[in-house]
C-alpha cells in the first residue's frame, strides 16, 4: 500500500492526525526533501528507509515503491502542504494503477491556508471578495493562455499565486495589466508556519523591490487582493436582522 500524504504547511504539528499515524506506521517514506519540513521524519520508526525524491526521478521513485510494495512495505509519499496543489501526483498514482498497486491520498494543510494564518486574513470577505484563486507564473511549467495572471486579474478577486517569487517584475506588471491598480494591497509569505517565516506587507507595484530588499528569493506564497485592506462588509450570517435555520431574527 502507498499512502500519499500531505506533510502540512511546514510547521511539523500541522500535519494531520492521519497523515502522522501512516508516518508512524511505514516501512518506506519518500518525502519532497526540498519543501517538506524534516523535523516530520522524526515519527518515522526504527528501520524505516528514508528517500529523498528531490535527488529522484520519476522513474527512480516508483521502482521504490515498487519494491516496498513486493515486500510487503507500507510506503509513505510525504508531498508539501496538500498533495493536490502543485504536487505531481496523478502521474504517480496513474503508474500505480497500472502496476496494481493500491494507494490513497490523505490531504494536509496547503500553504495557502498557512499564509492567510500568518496574515491575519479572511481570503474571502464580503463585500470585497467571494472567490480565490490559486495559480502561478508560467516558468519552465507553462501555464494555458486563459489561465494567464493577466486573465484571472482582471475578475478583481483574492489570488494566491505559487512559485513565482523569481518572476515578480513580471507578476507585478501582468497583475496590472489585467486591472489590479498598483496601490492595491498584496503581501508576500515566506515559508508560511515554519519556525523563519517572514510576513511582508506591500502593495501591487512593490512585490519585486520587498522581495529583494529582503532576501526572499524561493519558497514564498503572493497574495493579491482587497482582503488585505481594512473595508469589508460585516456577515450577514450573525446580523440580528438575519434569521437561519438555527437562529430567529431579533430585530
């Protein structure tokens, strides 16, 4: 059996209570040694083989698993924050199916989710935005030209954006491009709930000279949006003109 885990956010107690009882229990982990926090691998048990898939092809992690599984191991995908953002696993989990190899997936904590902990923020206010989006800047991973930052900008809703932090002079000017103004409050996350974590507030216009002003280079979360700023509409779920299936209006 392989069990693909999410590992969390980074801080080593924001994994699930899933996710570190299979940790506990494998034979085998491959965890993403260049995201994932190794404190994590301390609940690993005596005799467990350990490989880091960061020095791994695909190819060379499967044959692993593989040969755990002929063995009768228990393995253990340790992937970053949830497995379902950016975390290569259909390609896997496809291999394995064909191969006859049972799997499931226990989901963790994305960093998304870390670094609206770390900001302080409700990524969907009302009156200010109801959606998010979570994308990234076309890299050496090309992004479909209707999914462009230019394109998802120009609906005015909060973003989230992914491995990017090497591309912020362009980021800053699609963002623009597609609507946002420049004064238009944004923040970038650095390693969201690990124990160096850097929160830095700034605008559209600045990502790039807070980025290089502060050493941030890689592993950092953009977060776009007015939910950053301090106009919101109050909800209408606790107004007490506003009755529910549990609560009757009072006024």
């Amino acid at each position: 059996m392989v069990h693909f885990v999410g590992a969390g956010s980074g801080a080593p107690d924001l994994i699930t209570v899933r996710g570190k009882s299979y940790l506990e229990q494998a034979d085998v982990i491959i965890y993403a040694g260049s995201l994932v926090n190794p404190a994590l691998l301390a609940d690993a048990k005596p005799g467990c083989e350990i490989f880091n898939s960061a020095k791994m092809t695909l190819e060379e992690i499967i044959a692993v698993m593989e040969r755990a599984e002929k063995e009768n191991k228990l393995t253990v995908r340790l992937h970053t924050g949830d497995p379902c953002l950016y975390g290569a696993i259909r390609e896997q989990m496809d291999v394995l199916r064909r191969l006859g190899i049972a799997y499931d997936v226990c989901p963790g904590v994305s960093s998304f989710c870390g670094a609206a902990a770390a900001l302080e923020a409700e990524y969907t206010l009302p009156g200010i935005s109801q959606s998010v989006v979570i994308t990234r800047m076309a890299g050496r991973t090309p992004v479909p030209e209707r999914e462009s930052i230019r394109s998802f900008a120009a609906h005015g809703a909060t973003m989230v954006i992914f491995l990017s932090t090497g591309l912020l002079q362009e980021l800053e000017a699609e963002l623009q491009a597609g609507g946002y103004g420049a004064d238009t409050p944004a923040a970038i996350v650095y390693k969201a709930t690990w124990p160096d974590e850097k929160v830095l507030r700034c605008t559209v216009a600045t990502l790039r000279e807070t980025a290089e002003r502060n050493g941030v280079r890689k592993t950092a979360l953009i977060v776009v949006g007015h939910c950053l700023g301090n106009s919101y509409d109050l909800s209408r779920l606790y107004a007490a003109d506003f009755s529910t299936e549990f609560r009757e209006a009072t006024r």
